[in-house]
C-alpha cells in the first residue's frame, strides 16, 4: 500500500522508504520530502540534477488532488498524520463530515 504522495508530480511512494534515505533520519527525510517530493528517494536524480534538487516529474494527478497532497504536508510535519483523503476531498469538492466522524 501506498501511504506517501509526492508534493510535485502526485507519484505514490512507500513510507517505509523514509527510513531508508541516505544520510538522514526518519524526520530529516520526512522534511526533505515535503519539499523536494519523490527526489528525495531518487539517489540517481540526485547526483545528476544536484542534491536537494525538486521533482520535476510529469504530474500524475489532477491540480485539485496535487492541492490536497500540499495541504497534507502542512498539517502536520509528522508523516503518520498526513490524511491525504480528507485533504484531497476538501480540495476535489468531495467533502463530507459526516464520512470523516463514521471513520472514527
């Protein structure tokens, strides 16, 4: 299962890859992420386009869903607590409270 979206192109990722982040820590690569996106995960991308360097891939969602992932990120810095769904809802015009309180 998917639980990380990239900030920039929208691209699914493992969460599980943040502790495998060469030269940082789980928190280090979670901050990294937020910014950067899917490069962070990239060693490759990185030595060729520069360390710290963003995502420029092609983006795979819409403007709408790519909102909600941003949104995400800024709730919070801890990345277990990033609720892409009901960010993409309230982003997408699918939002619905009383869904979020069935789930509780």
């Amino acid at each position: 299962m998917f639980d990380l979206y990239c900030a920039h192109c929208g691209e699914p990722w493992e969460h599980d890859m943040l502790h495998d982040v060469e030269g940082m820590d789980y928190m280090q690569a979670a901050g990294a992420f937020q910014v950067q996106g899917c490069t962070v995960f990239q060693i490759l991308r990185q030595r060729i386009q520069g360390k710290g360097s963003v995502c420029k891939a092609e983006r795979v969602v819409s403007d709408d869903e790519l909102a909600g992932i941003n949104a995400a990120h800024e709730m919070s810095e801890y990345p277990e607590e990033w609720d892409y769904d009901m960010a993409r809802d309230i982003f997408t015009g699918e939002f619905n409270i009383n869904a979020i309180f069935r789930r509780l």
